[in-house]
C-alpha cells in the first residue's frame, strides 16, 4: 500500500485563522469594537502558561482583542469566581476561557459552572454538553470541533462509515463521538476496559486516538485505506546526549502510514487547530453576543 497522506492540520488550521481574521475586520466594522478573548491562568504550570501565551498571540494576529488575567497559584475559590462573574457581564469580552488543569484547591467543574454559556467558547460548560447532545446550537469543545473540520475536509460525507474513537473525556472522546454521530457515522467508543481493542479499531474507516499513550496504535491495529486522527500528544523520555524527547502521538506515525489512507502528525496535525478553533468560536461568540448576523456555517 502507497503511504499515507498526510493531514497538514497546520496549513488547514493557518487557512482557519486567516478566514477569522476577515471577519473579525468586517465585525469590528460593523459593531465598532474587537471581538474579546479573557483568559485566565491561575497558577505556574509552564505548559499552561505557553498555551496562554500563544492564545494571547493569535488574538492579536486575528485582529481581536484578548483579555490576560494571570493568578496566583493560591488564589481564593471566591477571587476567581467574582473574577468570572465580571467577565461575564463585561460587554468587551466575548469569550472566557480558563485555562485547565486549576490548582487542586479549586473546584473545576463549579468554576466552568460559573462561566456565561454565551461566553464558553470552550464549550466546556454543562449547558453547551446538553446542547451538543440534543443538537441545539452551542459552542463544542475546540479540539473535536477541529478534528471533524479535518475529516470532513479530506472525507466529505461521513454517512455509513464504521468510526472508532479511543478515549471518553468530556472535553475530547464524548463530543467527538456525538460530533461523528450527528454526521451520520457508526461510532464506537472505546477506552482503557474495552476489551480487544486492537480488533475494535480494525474495523475502523475513522480512527480519533485521545488516550494519552505514546504510539500505542501501531499498523497492525488499522484497517487498509483509514483515516486517522491522532489527538494525542506526548513526549518521550529524551535521547541520549539530548535535552528534551521527540513529542509523538498516541499512534506510530511511521508504522501507521504505510497501511492508512490519510493520518495527522504530531505535532502539525490537531494540535495547532484548537487555538484556530477556539479564535473560531470567539468570533461566533462575538457576532451572537452583539447581534451581528453570520452565516450558517460562514466560519
Ligand atoms: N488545557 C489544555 N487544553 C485546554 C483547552 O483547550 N482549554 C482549556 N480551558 N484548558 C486547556
């Protein structure tokens, strides 16, 4: 079998950005203010404060605005929600976001709870769960959301297509399998008890890997011809003589390719869709927040 082709989440996902960037121009026009990103970091975690770092430079770079807010690791239960209560009735800002994992003294659930569900450009609060799960409209997660765009950019319709998708967190493996669900897809989800594994994900025509285990998938596990989707990101321990460990993902990018028809990499693939993504569903926020009209499915 030829090799894979390979997913360019980066391009799809520049592509993304520049589209958001042209309506952030024409919405500022229209409503004579920029569309409004707040993150909040509570705390050190250096991954965190890359992510919020490279959230606030896309931001800028779409023509929106983004709101920084940076706590102390040992900031109140009642700082950080009177802290969100004001974002939620700042007309400025569009969107909230806080970034995850908090400080194991705060609650993560009662504090996505406190966040507008107009503002959870996350799509992380229970109100937009509910919404995804009986198809109302909402904002969904943005990393599921960027792998569908993925795959219905390189499948078109997914009708009929036996998919698999290994892994059931609330913020990936569940709004994924009802995202693939809706399009008309046979969904399995699978996770760390399902048993056989391996034979589940043969039968796969779509495979969305989002189990954290580094090149778990290898080329045996796949059906000729799938389309992979590997969410997963992790860095192995480092080579001798160097610093850092090559990042890969949940699946064996080289193993997999020679039997897949199209696979992500990592990093290039899903990673760099989620902050697209997120920008994406800022400027829904945006347009909804301040009654400006946006097409169905203009973005
Ligand atoms: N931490 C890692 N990824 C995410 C994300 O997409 N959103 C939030 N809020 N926190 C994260």
């Amino acid at each position: 079998m030829a090799a894979a082709d390979r997913i360019d989440g980066k391009a799809f996902a520049a592509g993304l950005r520049e589209k958001v960037g042209e309506f952030a121009v024409s919405f500022e026009a229209v409503s004579g203010r920029k569309a409004g990103l707040a993150v909040v970091l509570v705390g050190e975690d250096p991954a965190s404060q890359v992510y919020v770092r490279s959230k606030g430079k896309a931001c800028a770079a779409a023509n929106m605005e983004s709101f920084e807010y940076k706590l102390a690791d040992n900031t109140l239960r009642e700082d950080l929600l009177a802290l969100i209560a004001q974002l939620n009735a700042d007309d400025a800002v569009d969107g909230i976001l806080v970034q995850l994992p908090l400080p194991d003294h705060l609650d993560e659930q009662e504090v996505i709870a406190s966040i507008d569900p107009d503002k959870d450009v996350d799509g992380f609060h229970v109100i937009n769960a509910g919404r995804l799960s009986v198809g109302q409209t909402g904002f969904v997660p943005c990393t599921p959301l960027g792998c569908m765009m993925l795959l219905t950019d390189r499948l078109g319709d997914l009708s009929g297509l036996e998919a698999v998708v290994i892994g059931r967190s609330n913020i990936v493996g569940k709004p994924m399998a009802q995202l693939l669900v809706d399009a008309n897809a046979t969904v399995t989800i699978a996770h760390s008890r399902t048993a056989d594994l391996q034979s589940v994900v043969k039968r796969a025509d779509i495979v969305v890997a989002a189990v954290g285990r580094p090149e778990m998938i290898g080329k045996d596990w796949l059906k000729d011809g799938a389309t992979v989707i590997d969410v997963g990101i992790n860095r192995l321990p480092p080579e001798p003589g160097k610093e850092k460990g090559r990042l890969v993902g949940d699946v064996d990018f080289g193993g997999a390719s020679e039997v897949a028809g199209a696979i992500t990499p990592v990093p290039g693939g899903v990673g760099p869709m989620t902050i697209a993504v997120l920008l994406r569903n800022t400027m829904v926020a945006a347009h909804r927040n301040a009654g400006v009209a946006l097409a169905e499915g203009a973005l």
